[in-house]
C-alpha cells in the first residue's frame, strides 16, 4: 500500500494462493526494542567515558572486524555472531528461536532456565551476560543477551547500572576484574517491559 504508515493484510482465505517464491527474506532491517535500548545504553556508557566505539549492525560485521579490538554483541537468536562466539562457554542459549527455545548450562545438563509466557506474551525472561577476556577473535569479548528481546533489555540496564553491578561485584571473587565471567539473568515481564533483572546464575573462570 502506497498510503504512509498503513498496512495492507492478505485475508486469510487468499493465504492458501501463495507459494514460497511470493515470500522474500528480509534481512538487516528490523530492530528490536530490546536491541535498541541495550545498544543506546552501551552507547551512553561508552561516550560517558569518553571511549570511541563504531557501531555494526547485521552483516556488517566480519571475523577480521572483532578481531581488530573489543567487541559488545548485543542479541542473541537474531546475532549470529553471539551464537557462534559464546556456543563453547558454560552458560548457552539452546532450541533457536522456537518454543522450546532456553538458556543451558552446559556443565550440568539438568540445570536450565525456560520462560513462561501469558496470553502469547513473555511474562518471565532470562539473558546471558558474557565476558570473555581470551575469546575465540583474540580479544576481550562482551555478549548482551536475552531470549527474547525484553530479556536483552533488561541485560543493557543490568550491565549499565552502577548499583546492580556493585551487588554482583559483592558477590564475586577478589580477582574477578582478571577473570572471564558469565551470568545470568531473570526478569518479569510486564506488557513487554522487564522488570529490575536478577542474577540467577554466575561462573567467573
């Protein structure tokens, strides 16, 4: 439809007339809330301490790029690059982007997170916050990421809030600034807002 911000919807009826050759992939061209607000407020940090950043989105973005300095991954099911650079570690998303769709822990195959969901909606959400000091490009790695995108929302306000960070500092060895770590998160969701997120989990090796 030519008309700006309206949309056209195919009855159902008409749904049954298409093949798979009506449908084309849309890549690199859609954000999620959850994307955006994690990836402005690792912006804000950055700038705050006056640290330059270049920001990728999609497949702009190449093994020789991370492996140029530091890198934040923000997204998981929807990043490959997350997927691919964390699937070693202890804590993993697993099932893709489906129903079944969890966070694992690799080290104990009986323990794993799943969320719950109300009226089709997520109602309870985990993310993994990774920091990989030695990771698979070389350098410093840092990945923000939820199972869906109210849980990598909740992970960006988590990573840039100097109090929540302060009580898992706390609760960290002496030594932890030497150490790669990885987290995880739990948040309740309300009309897709996430609540204050909750460490669940923690490995520091």
């Amino acid at each position: 439809d030519a008309t700006p911000n309206l949309e056209t919807l195919v009855p159902r009826e008409d749904l049954g007339k298409f093949t798979g050759e009506d449908f084309l992939p849309v890549k690199d061209t859609y954000l999620t809330i959850g994307d955006a607000s994690a990836t402005a407020q690792i912006s804000s940090l950055l700038t705050s301490r006056r640290h330059p950043y270049d920001l990728r989105f999609g497949s702009d973005l190449s093994f020789g790029d991370l492996r140029e300095g530091s890198a934040v991954l923000i997204g998981a099911f929807n990043n490959n690059w997350t997927l691919n650079m964390t699937d070693s570690l202890r804590f993993v998303f697993e099932a893709g982007d489906t129903a079944e769709m969890h966070v694992q822990d690799r080290f104990d195959p009986k323990r794993s997170w799943w969320p719950k969901f109300s009226g089709g909606k997520f109602s309870e959400d985990y993310a993994i916050v990774s920091r990989v000091l030695d990771s698979k490009t070389g350098a410093v790695l840092v990945t923000i990421a939820g199972l869906d995108h109210t849980g990598t929302r909740a992970a960006g306000d988590f990573v840039t809030d100097p109090q929540l960070i302060a009580d898992l500092i706390r609760q960290a060895p002496k030594d932890w600034t030497r150490k790669s770590l990885q987290f995880v998160l739990h948040t309740n969701v309300v009309n897709n807002i996430p609540s204050s997120p909750t460490v669940v989990a923690a490995y520091y090796w």
